[in-house]
C-alpha cells in the first residue's frame, strides 16, 4: 500500500553540524511530497514541499528534493541550530480528497 | 487570522465517559481533518470531511463520530472513551486541489492539538 518511510530517531547532533534525514515513499501517480515539523508542544506545521520530479524545495535553510527515480525526498540542512531541536514529519498527498500519508516523524536533537 | 484552534487543550476522562473536541478554522478551507498521534506511530487519520454537511471515515475511525455542521467547524466525538483512545488529537484543515494542481497542493495547516487521557 502508500506509505513513508523515515527513521523514527531520535538523531543527535553538535550544532552546526550537517543534517540528513532520509525519507523514501511507496505511492502511484505523481504525489506532492512534503515535511512537517512539529516543536515541542506545538502541532505540526509546513517546513517545506515539492509537488511534481526534481523540484526543490527550501525554507529556513532546509532542503529537499522530489526523486522520482529513487522514490525519496531526503531533508538536509548544512549547519543545524539548537533552535531546530524538533520532531520532522516526512508525508505525501495526492488524490482529489487530499488525504495526506505521514511517516512516523524523527526526533532531532541538537545540542550546543 | 487565528487560523486552525482546538478546545479543549487537555482532558482526563474516565472509561465510559463520552467529550467532544472542538475544531475551528477561519481560512475558508473546504477540508478537515482529524488525526491522533501516538509514540511509534505517527499520525493517523481518523476521519475527514470535504465540506459542510459531508465526512468520511480515515485509517482508524473506530470509536469515533464527526460531524461538519458549519464550514469553519468539525468535530469529534467519543461516545464510550476507553483507555486505547488514549492520545494527543490534531485536527488540520486545507484548500481543496484544484484540477491539474495549485491551491496550495495539498498543503494542510494544524492545530495546536488536544491531550486526552482516558483512565
């Protein structure tokens, strides 16, 4: 069936260390890729999204890229923050319904 | 705009005991989604809806009810809670896709969430 596929974590950085959180999907058609982040105590929100192959996308100093090929849309950043201390939620949706599939989230921590 | 709020933000109940939660949006979106969280598990969709008047069941409706009486609104019901109802309970809420793509493509916008507790 759909699903995400990503390491539940928790990953432990030093800050301003390179980040890699992988993410590989199953899906048929041609899914809108995203990640959520959600921090402590918070729900989820919008990090970034890439909605059709080989489109990046980026905010806050994250990247990701949607391939098609390889069926992933790995999450990396070059220098992490404590700041980004916070669970990453790799998901896909597709379909007129709009119904979103979540992986399980990974747990980031950075530490000073 | 407030955008997605969620009441209450915690509760305790007990086996037996029914709540509702309360979803509110104020972006004009025409879906509404609520999801549970749970350690190992990530999110699950326990029910949605498409617009006012209609839901649909999710991954895990069991337990549940919904109802979408208003656009902004949609709400979730335990009749009977039990202890594996246990959770933290966001609701989402996002544009409707149009053909071919654009309105935000499937982008969904969260709630703060709500913990329950069922001893």
């Amino acid at each position: 069936g759909n699903s995400v596929t990503q390491m539940e974590g928790p990953v432990t950085l030093s800050e301003e260390a390179f980040l890699t959180i992988n993410c590989t999907y199953t899906a048929t058609g041609y899914p809108s890729l995203f990640w959520y982040v959600q921090y402590p105590g918070e729900g989820l929100q919008l990090l970034l999204k890439a909605t059709k192959a080989d489109d990046k996308g980026s905010n806050k100093g994250f990247e990701a890229t949607y391939r098609k090929e390889t069926t992933s849309f790995h999450l990396e950043k070059g220098s992490v923050q404590v700041s980004d201390s916070a669970v990453y939620f790799c998901a896909w949706g597709s379909g007129g319904y709009q119904k979103v599939t979540f992986g399980i989230g990974t747990k980031l921590q950075v530490i000073p | 705009n407030a955008g997605v709020t969620q009441t209450p933000k915690f509760r305790v109940l007990k086996t037996g005991q029914s709540m509702t939660l309360l979803c509110a949006q104020d972006m004009n979106h025409e879906y509404m989604y609520w999801y549970r969280q749970d350690p190992g598990m990530g999110l699950r969709l326990i029910h949605y809806s498409v617009g006012e008047g209609t839901t649909a069941k999710g991954e895990v409706p069991d337990g549940y009810n919904v109802s979408r009486l208003k656009k902004q609104n949609f709400l979730l019901g335990l009749e009977s809670a039990a202890p594996s109802q246990t959770s933290v309970y966001f609701c989402a809420s996002s544009y409707r896709r149009l053909a071919g793509g654009t309105r935000l493509d499937n982008e969904q916008f969260f709630g703060p969430g709500t913990r329950l507790t069922v001893l």
